[in-house]
C-alpha cells in the first residue's frame, strides 16, 4: 500500500477547483484516524482502517459503498482517504462507527477539508469502555472492529443501526465486548470460567451504573441443573434513560461463570445473532479445557466451537481472534469449517493480521452459519 505526502493540504486560500471533487459525480473523503489506533496498532493503524473501511463496502449496508480507499498523510498526519458518490445519512451513520473513525472531511479541490459530522452508536458515556483496565484486557478499538467486521457478515448486518442484535462472547473476561454491545444498543451474552474476572465485570458494571443513575436490575444468581449447580449468572437489565425504561426499551446483559465448552447446559441453542470473541494467546492465559490446561488455544477451540455453533442463529456469525504464533490460520479455519460454518473471504478481509507484541501476532477470522430453510 503506498503512502503518499499531499503537499499544501488545510491551506487557507479556497481552492480554485473548488467543485473538482464532484466533476464525475463522486466527491473525496478522508478520515481522521483516532490517536489511540497508532497506539493499539503502532505502523498497521491505517492499513487496518482501510481492511475495515473495504468491509463495510462490501457488505451491502451502504447505498453508495466508498472506492479507491488509501492511507495518505496531508500536511503530515494520516488520513483513511476515499472516495464516494455523495453518502447520505445512513451511510454516513454506518461510517462514523469504523472502530477508527475519529473525523471525516470532504476534500474540496486540492487543499481544503471541510468537516462532515459523524455520530457514532453511542448509548452510553465512553467510560462504559474506557475505565475498565486490567491484564489480559482486548484493546477496546479492536473489540469494536472484530464486532463490526462479524455483525457485516452476518444475517444481522442491515440491523446494525437500530438493533435488535445479540452478541454472544463465550470467553468474555471482564467484558470488553459486552460493554460494547451494550454501547451499540444491543443485548450481551458472556461466558467465562474464571470466576473472579466475572465478578470483578459484575462489580464494575454494577458501580457504573449506580454512578450513571441509569435505571437497571442487576442480580446474581445460581444455575442448576438437577439440583446440582452447573454455573452462576449475572444479569442485568438498563435503559439509557428514563423515557427509555418506561417505554421497555431496555437492553440486557448476562454473564455465566462455566466453562464455555458446556455452554448449552446453561444458554439456549440460536440464542445469539453474532459470536465475537478473542481467545486466550497461549501467553499470559491458557485455555481451559476438559482435558486440562493447554497453551495452544486450537484445543479449546476445536472442543467449543461445535457448540457455539448450535448458540448461531442460522445466518448468524463468528467473530475470532486469536495469537497465530501459537495457531496458524489454516488450522483454525479448519476447526470452523469442520463445524459446518464458511470461512468469509474477499476484499479487505485478508488484511486484519497484526502484530499486539513480541509474541503475539493477531489475525480474525469470520464464519458464517448457513441460513436455512426450517
Ligand atoms: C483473551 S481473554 C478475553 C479477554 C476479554 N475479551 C476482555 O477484554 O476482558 C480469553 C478469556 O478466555 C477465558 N477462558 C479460557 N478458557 C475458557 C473456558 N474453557 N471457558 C470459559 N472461559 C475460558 C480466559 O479466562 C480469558 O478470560
């Protein structure tokens, strides 16, 4: 991909072109990427912006899907640059959430940006996301883009605006993915055995709530199964405010301490609209399975993913991310394939591979189940 310096760019003069974006019906964009992805990605932020951007394009939500998506550097910050016939106001709804997305300019002729609002899914304040940190923690930004990229390939996509979706992480931590479902207005399911992570998310969304003043129930509660307890669930129920809770328009999340690949003794099957979810890197986590503790996450994987297939809707999608220094990708395609789902392939969707640290590289794979007929 090449990177080019546009010399001159937030002149102050008015370009003497000033409609030359638009001679061919089509005008030029560029998106301010936000400072934390140089952070999270280091030199990839832009590239993974451009995979992401090439996603949303391809996925049928937007009416006028961008081209020519490139990384430029104007006047020596990056920009995501690309070009659209003019968006309208759900496309522009849609783009403002690439997980990104910081600010979007026009480009008028050569050297002028005019800005163009974005509103973002935003229910909640952003310190739903932002204040819980621990070790072991998925960066934020790339649990909304593994979101993303997994709600546009599944049935649910033309739902990503206005919901309903539920989104399932069966080794959710302390729940980076389900504040973010939350944030989006959708519903969670989270699935994790280790008990202190569920109580630590318990207690943080419990406190943040009570701060908020937002409206909710929140209880734990025992599961059983023959009288014997198979897991504890949390629950909550919360509105964005008040109206919101009055008119039922509320949203739900619930977390169950077991071990994911039992998850059917305690969720129903075709429970969840997505399932996106980052498994243990075989570093500071292993991953649990009935066969003890293993560092290489295929293990757990080859044992859940079969039944978190029967948790998909047909139509549904699975979101992965995992290490591939302990995982190559061909074999953790296999184990989703193997479980009757299809490996997404095509523009853009090669291209989310990244480097977290010395010893973790990144990648996602999204498989979709079949829809069917009955
Ligand atoms: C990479 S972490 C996910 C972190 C999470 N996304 C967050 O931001 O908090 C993987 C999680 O899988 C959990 N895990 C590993 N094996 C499991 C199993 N068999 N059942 C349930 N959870 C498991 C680990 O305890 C860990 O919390």
């Amino acid at each position: 991909m090449s990177t080019t310096e546009t010399a001159g760019a937030f002149g102050s003069r008015p370009s003497p072109f000033p409609q030359a974006a638009t001679i061919f019906g089509v005008l030029r964009y560029a998106l301010l990427l936000a400072p934390s992805a140089n952070r999270v990605y280091a030199d990839a932020a832009g590239r993974l912006a451009r995979a992401e951007l090439t996603v949303f394009a391809g996925s049928g939500v937007l009416d006028a899907p961008p081209v020519d998506a490139a990384v430029e550097r104007i006047g020596g910050v990056e920009y995501l640059t690309f070009a659209a016939p003019e968006p309208g106001p759900r496309d522009l709804a849609h783009l403002a959430n690439l997980s990104a997305a910081y600010a979007l300019f026009e480009r008028v002729g050569d050297d002028l940006l005019r800005p163009v609002p974005l509103h973002p899914l935003a229910r909640y304040d952003s310190d739903l996301i932002t204040i819980p940190k621990y070790t072991g923690k998925t960066n934020e930004q790339f649990t909304r883009l593994l979101l993303n990229v997994t709600l546009l390939a599944s049935a649910s996509a033309p739902r990503m605006l206005d919901g309903p979706v539920v989104v399932l992480d069966p080794l959710c931590g302390r729940g980076t993915t389900l504040n973010q479902a939350l944030m989006y207005g959708y519903d969670g399911i989270g699935v994790e055995h280790d008990g202190k992570d569920v109580d630590a998310y318990a207690a943080f969304l419990r406190t943040w709530l009570r701060r908020k003043r937002l409206k909710h129930t929140a209880e734990m509660v025992p599961v059983r199964r023959d009288r014997k307890l198979v897991a504890r669930r949390f629950e909550t129920v919360v509105a964005p405010s008040r109206d919101a809770h009055r008119a039922g328009a509320t949203q739900r999340v619930t977390v169950l301490h077991a071990d994911t690949t039992r998850a059917r003794e305690v969720l129903r099957p075709r429970c969840a609209d997505v399932i996106v979810t980052d498994a243990p890197y075989g570093v500071a986590h292993g991953s649990r399975t009935d066969a003890g503790l293993s560092r290489s996450p295929l293990d757990l994987l080859t044992a859940a993913v079969p039944v978190w297939r029967e948790l998909l809707r047909p139509g549904g999608a699975l979101g992965l991310s995992w290490n591939t220094h302990v995982a190559p990708r061909a074999e953790a395609e296999a184990v989703l394939t193997a479980a009757g789902l299809r490996v997404v392939d095509g523009p853009g969707w090669r291209d989310l591979a990244h480097r977290v640290d010395q010893a973790i590289e990144r990648d996602v794979l999204v498989a979709v189940a079949p829809e069917e007929n009955g």
